[in-house]
C-alpha cells in the first residue's frame, strides 16, 4: 500500500489531500503484440481509482495500483475483459 499526501495553499486556504493506494498484480493471457499492452493500459486506466496501469508483455503481468475502495480486482479483471484479454489476480 501506498500512501501520499499532497498539501494546496489556496487564497490563504491549507487543503490536504490523501490518497491511500493498493498495488494489485494480474497475469494476463492471450496478448500476443506489443500495441496489446496499450489497449489493456488504456482500458484499465479509464476505471475511476485507477492511479497508474504498467503491463509487462515479456512476463504478460499487469501491475495496477488503485483505490480499494473506489475500484475491486473484479472491475479490473473485467476491464482486462474489456479489453479482449483474459486476466487473473496474481501473488507475484
């Protein structure tokens, strides 16, 4: 998990934002080219809680980190689906 805290000054106005990440890992199959690996990211990365999407084409892993509470692995798998592609979540 990943925590980051981002501090605004606004018209003498202290604003403090937090946003608490969960890096979620999936295995993906059946992408067979590398212009694949944008349309998974692009799918992904719409889901509102998605901060960044990485997919690694040589070990066909996924790596998501997202808000837990905005966006499940459910949605992220079926976004993969979305996308044509089958996913799963994975331990590494």
């Amino acid at each position: 998990m990943k925590v980051s805290i981002r501090n605004t000054t606004k018209k003498g106005i202290l604003t403090m934002t937090t946003s608490t990440a969960t890096h979620t890992l999936l295995r993906a199959e059946g992408f067979s080219c590398p212009s694949c690996v944008a349309k998974i990211e692009k799918q992904v990365g719409r889901l509102k809680g998605v901060e960044n999407v990485k997919v690694h084409f040589a070990s066909s892993r996924i790596e998501i980190d997202h808000d837990a509470e905005r966006v499940s692995v459910d949605d992220l798998v079926t976004a993969v689906a979305k996308a044509g592609y089958k996913a799963t979540p994975s331990a590494f």
